[in-house]
C-alpha cells in the first residue's frame, strides 16, 4: 500500500474501514453512496471467483468487494473517462493492480472488452434514470453517471453476455421500477433468485432493490427481511452500523445517495 497518495484535485482521501483499504472521493462528480455499500454487502463471494463490474465509477465496489474476499479477480468497466482514472488511482493506492483491471469503455460494447461467457459474478450499480426524460445536468460527467446513456435492458444483456450458466447477476434498483428490470432479466434470460428491500424507515416505502438473478436458472425468487436504515429515533440501525463497519466507514461520512 502506498504510504502517501499523490493530491487529487477536489477530492479527499478516506478509509474504507479503519486500517483497510483507502481511497480518493470527489464529492463533487463521484461520490460513494450508501447504494454501493449496500449492493456490495448483499454479493455472495467464493474464493477465486471472476467478477466483472459494469460501471465501476471510482472503483468503490471493486475495493468493498476485495476487503471481503482477497482471492477474487474483478475487471471494472467505466464509461467516464475522468471516473475510470480515480479508479486507476484508488486500486493503485492500495495495491491491487494484481487483482482488479480498470477497462474503459461502453457497457453495449462489453464483448470488445472482456470475455463472454468467463465470468461468475457481474455486479452493478445501474443508471436509474432515463437517458431521454427529466431535467438534464449541465455537466457531463453527472449526465453519464446518471442515465450512463443506456437503458436496464441494455445492463441486463451485458451482463448475461459476460456471465458463465448459472453465474450471478447482483444490482440494486429502484423498487418502482421493478416492472421494467424484471423484464429486461426474462428477455436476457436472467432469472431471479435473492431480492431484499431497502427502507429509509420501518414504517415507509422501499426505496432501493437488491437483487440476485442467475444466468439459465430454474424460477424461485426468495425474499429476504426488509432492510431498513433508521430507527424511530432517526439513527442508524444496527445492521447498517455493522455493515458500514465491514465496509464503508460512518454512514453519515458517506452519504445515503
């Protein structure tokens, strides 16, 4: 690990967790949210899995993933040229060139990047919104990271190019939404195995999905317990304390986006 990171202009540099693995944060374009955190918590690893990440931003997921299991391989695929040199930078810091590739490029173009069929394990951290509705950023950076010009469909299908028979699909998505993902997962014949909910407080709607599907799978969709952030009192719960503990540092360094 490289003792004194090199200045990154408008960002800091953080802990994962306390003596784990660090890495820069631009608040400002490329923030780590609490989505990631929670998306990299409910992968199930192997040892000696492959894994591919399709827009990796930062290489946050990458460096989550890793602090939980070392004998992975994780090729990272960025779109934003700006996001894919941070993560450069932060599997750089932490000295895990042997163990992630940072790959720049379209995810509608996985198969020029990396192998089909290779992989056990895809995890993403999707665009929500779509490309051609809604207010529009001013700055690019934010208008790919948002919408990433892409559709789920167009996840879904790279996701079930890279993925071995019976391998792993997990993202998180928003639960009004779960309609048109679970259409894009049949039509890329991805089936859905673990789902779990994500609620800001006990008492209020979902507002993100956590979802396992396998590629060529038999039907079975198994719900987990709700997941819920904070208490009555407005404090973090205990499952995200020990999560953020594991992974990610305080939640209220992180941010809840």
């Amino acid at each position: 690990m490289t003792d004194t990171p090199p200045a990154v202009p408008g960002s800091e540099t953080l802990e994962l967790w306390p003596g784990g693995h660090r890495y820069y944060r631009d608040s400002a374009h490329f923030p780590l949210g609490m989505d990631s955190v929670l998306l990299s918590s409910f992968v199930r690893l192997r040892r000696g899995q492959r894994a591919a990440d399709l827009g990796t931003g930062c290489g946050y997921i990458p460096l989550m993933l890793l602090g939980r299991e070392s004998s992975i391989y994780i090729d990272a695929l960025e779109i934003v040229p700006a996001a894919a040199g941070v993560a450069r930078m932060n599997i750089g810091l932490n000295g895990l060139e042997s163990s992630v590739s940072v790959i720049e490029g379209d995810l509608r173009e996985v198969r020029k990047y990396m192998k089909c069929g290779a992989y056990d394990l895809v995890v993403c951290n999707p665009p929500y919104y779509d490309p051609h509705s809604g207010a529009q950023s001013p700055d690019e950076n934010m208008r790919t990271a948002r919408s990433g010009g892409c559709t789920v469909a167009d996840v879904c299908r790279a996701a079930a190019a890279l993925l071995r028979n019976g391998g792993s699909f997990c993202l998180c998505w928003k639960p009004e939404r779960m309609a048109e993902l679970f259409a894009a997962l049949s039509a890329a014949r991805l089936e859905p195995k673990r789902m779990r909910l994500c609620h800001s407080r006990a008492d209020h709607p979902a507002y993100l999905m956590l979802l396992d599907a396998r590629k060529q799978a038999n039907p079975g969709l198994k719900m987990l317990p709700p997941l819920v952030v904070r208490g009555k009192d407005g404090a973090y719960t205990r499952e995200i304390l020990e999560i953020y503990r594991r992974q990610a540092g305080s939640p209220a360094e992180q941010g809840e986006g």
